[in-house]
C-alpha cells in the first residue's frame, strides 16, 4: 500500500498544519490537520478492505502475421481501479490501458506480428481509495491464449505441383502423370513410342499414370533450430494450395501430425498444428515416403515434389527455377 501524489500532497500539508499549530496555536490542527488525516485514514481503511480484482478477456479468433484483433476485458474491482495490460513477444497492445470506476469493462486492439502461441496478460491493477490518497497494486497472473498462424504465401509455380495433384485427385489408370526414363523392369506397354521416337536411338521413355485411388497428399514439414518459422510457412503454403483444389491432406511436422482430410475444419487443424510446432526433425524414414517434403535450415527453404526439389521461394514468385531432382542439383524433365 502507498500514497498517491495526491495522498502526498495531503500528508505535507498535514505536516504543514502540525508546525503551524505548534508555532501559532491549535486552531491550525482544527482546521486542516485533522480533516486531513480524517481523510487518508478512510483512505488506508478502504484500501485494507478492498477484494481482490478479477480480469476476465476474451479470446480473440486465430489470426495470421499483420492482422489485428479486438480483446475484450471484464474488471470486478469493489474500489476505482486503472488497469494495466501486458503481452508476450509476437503482439503488440494498442491502448491495453483503462481507468475504471469500480467494476467496468473496455477493449484494445491487439496486433499479430509473430507465429506462435503467446500470452495476452498478465495484467496489473492498481485499486484506490475514492478521494484517490492510497493506493495499491495487484498483479493478476492469469493471461489468455492468442494462436497466430504461420505466414502463408500463394503458390504461383502450379506446374511444379501438377502431376501431384492429377495423381491424388484421380482413380482412372489413363490419366497422365508424367514422362520418364526407361527402367528394366518398366511393362512395355507403358513405352511412350512418339516421345521416345524424338529421343537418341534406343533411349526410350515411359509414362507414368496416376495409379488407381493414390488416396491423399503426404507432407512431412522439418528445419534445423533457428528456421522453424521458415518451414512451418512453406508447409502451411502448400498445404493450403492443396485443400483449395480439395484433395486429401496429412501433415507431419516435430510439433504433431494431422491425419488425412480435407475441407475448412481440417485446413485450419493444420494451421494450428503449424502454428505451435517448433523445429526438429521426423523419426524414422517418413520424410523420404512423403509425396512434399519441407526443409528448412540456414541455405533457405527447400521443397521436394516426389523427384524434384525446389527453392520454397521459386514456388510462390515468379521464377520457375527447381533445385533439380534429389541428389543432382539439376533440374530436366521429360517433354513429350
């Protein structure tokens, strides 16, 4: 409990009163001393008495880096309060700050600069006496949850992905997937004989259909320490671009996986999953099985499709460049 300026300004000019008292007679004390010490022993009382304050907000909806949202907060205090709001790294509070009367309620708007879980709160209460003399504070620890998604950027490469998406959005054998090069073993029904008559003699190729009911998408998302904003905006990227042409979609990233789906609720499972997850990388060998593989670390953002890998920022710009196929560093594809 302390005074407040106010609270000061009255106790000196108590002291005022008690020297001019003793100097000039007790008409002084009569007069101003004791109406003030009247006045802040109502105010330590009050004080005393107060009940602890509750702050209550509201939860704002999730929201991505730029937004802002509204919070709204609900303060039961039995004294005049001025209420303090705080919040972690990754938002900024615009006006978190209000002077209320006693029990009340306000709002500010919040802006969303980082991915993440952060905290809005905890707030400060500072309670007062009526004629504002004494005070005292009281940090209410409670704080709200505020889920901001990972940064997602539009795929403007579509090429890059249009093999993958036939595949998986298909169950018809005869629907093209790509050209490639003859393998032993490969059926020789599946030689593409006009393709392959352009090519050097006895260098054939052969297409590759969509296999019958391919089911969904896989996406296996990973980054070195340092880069997990990085690989969760990529993941969330393409994952976005795939469920905007309805396909099934799985996500695995260090934070958790979600299981194959598709539609609204399961695209924002996926940005919540995104929006926690740190960095890491996935047990076991399902990167490599994975239809998407994102990785990220201090070289950049790499996609791999199937065969090929990408730079992530190839795919959402207008350069249709590709790292090449894993292992070459090169990028060739087979035209028919």
């Amino acid at each position: 409990m302390r005074l407040t300026r106010r609270g000061v300004g009255v106790l000196v000019v108590a002291a005022l009163a008690l020297g001019l008292g003793v100097s000039y007679g007790a008409r002084s004390l009569d007069a101003v001393l004791v109406p003030s010490l009247v006045a802040l022993a109502i105010g330590v009382v009050q004080v005393l008495r107060r009940r602890r304050p509750v702050v209550r907000r509201s939860r704002p909806v999730p929201g991505f880096p730029g937004e802002t949202r509204r919070v709204s907060v609900a303060v039961e205090s039995n004294l005049p309060c001025d209420v303090g709001e705080s919040t972690e790294e990754g938002l900024r509070a615009i006006d978190p700050d209000a002077r209320l009367a006693g029990d009340g309620s306000y709002e500010y708007e919040v802006e969303l600069l980082e991915r993440g879980e952060h905290a809005l709160g905890p707030a400060t209460v500072r309670q007062r006496d009526t004629l504002g003399l004494v005070y005292h504070t009281t940090a209410v620890r409670e704080t709200t949850p505020m889920l901001v998604y990972p940064r997602v950027e539009p795929i403007a490469d579509r090429t890059a992905f249009a093999g993958l998406v036939e595949r998986a959005g298909t169950q018809d054998r005869d629907a093209f997937d790509r050209l490639r090069e003859y393998s032993s073993g490969d059926s020789l029904r599946d030689i593409n004989w006009k393709a392959s008559a352009k090519r050097p003699i006895e260098e054939f190729v052969v297409t590759e259909f969509a296999a019958q009911d391919e089911g969904g998408i896989s996406i296996v998302a990973e980054s070195e320490v340092g880069h997990a904003d990085e690989m969760a905006s990529a993941a969330a990227s393409i994952a976005g671009y795939l469920l905007d042409a309805d396909l099934l979609v799985d996500v695995v990233a260090p934070g958790g996986e979600v299981e194959e789906g598709r539609g609204e609720e399961h695209r924002t499972r996926i940005l919540e999953l995104l929006a926690r997850t740190g960095a890491g990388r996935i047990d076991g060998s399902r990167g490599d099985r994975a239809d998407v593989h994102v990785f990220a670390d201090e070289d950049g953002t790499t996609v791999r499709i199937r065969e090929t890998r990408h730079r992530f920022e190839s795919l959402v710009g207008t350069d249709d460049s590709a790292v090449g196929p894993a292992g070459t560093g090169i990028h060739e594809e087979v035209i028919a």
